[in-house]
C-alpha cells in the first residue's frame, strides 16, 4: 500500500504527514477542480460499498 500511496503523492495528488510510525494522507486540497471532483466522485462512489458490508 505504502508504494501506492508513494505514487499519489509523488504526482500530486494526496499530501502525507508523519505521525510517529504512520503517516496520514489526505487529498491535496490545491488540485486543480477538475481533478478533484473526479477523486470525490470515486470516493462517493466508494461509500456505498462500505455501507453494504455493515
């Protein structure tokens, strides 16, 4: 996972931060719009999944 994260972050899209042994990611809040709207519309897309597995 770290390797895919790794990827995210070097083409800009995710900023991690460490937190002692583990770092924290999170979507870059300066993307372009347009980039991030197609990154929340696969995270929605994602939600209901989830959902169905409670």
């Amino acid at each position: 996972m770290s390797r895919h994260m790794k990827m995210l972050q070097d083409a800009g899209l995710v900023i991690g931060r460490r937190d002692a042994k583990w770092v924290r990611y999170r979507r870059n809040r300066d993307l372009a719009p347009e980039f991030a709207a197609v990154i929340d519309a696969v995270l929605a897309a994602e939600r209901p999944l989830e959902e169905d597995m409670a």
